[in-house]
C-alpha cells in the first residue's frame, strides 16, 4: 500500500505541469497521512462489523 502510493506520488511530481504542486514535501505528507488515515478507518470498521456479528 505504501509503496504504491509513493509511486503515484513519484508519478505526478514527475508529469505535473509547472508550479502546480508549490511544496513537494507538504504534498508527500498529506498523500500519506491520507492513505493511514484511510487505512485506520478500515480497520476501525472492519473492528466494528467484527463486533456487531457476534451479537
């Protein structure tokens, strides 16, 4: 999971036109704090559904 974002991000740095992502590091942290929090969501529902199966 972590690798494929890394090359979606590595993907658009490199065919983004021109000033269109102003700070490449600020963009790398929120495409990955997207993708945990994403992630920590899944496994929060998953968690969720796990619990009310067993009632």
């Amino acid at each position: 999971m972590i690798t494929n974002r890394l090359r979606r991000y590595f993907n658009k740095m490199r065919t983004a036109k021109d000033g269109k992502i102003k700070n490449p590091k600020n963009y790398l942290y929120v495409s990955m704090r997207n993708m945990f929090d994403k992630w920590q969501n899944d496994v929060l529902m998953a968690e969720k559904d796990e619990a009310n199966n067993k009632n």
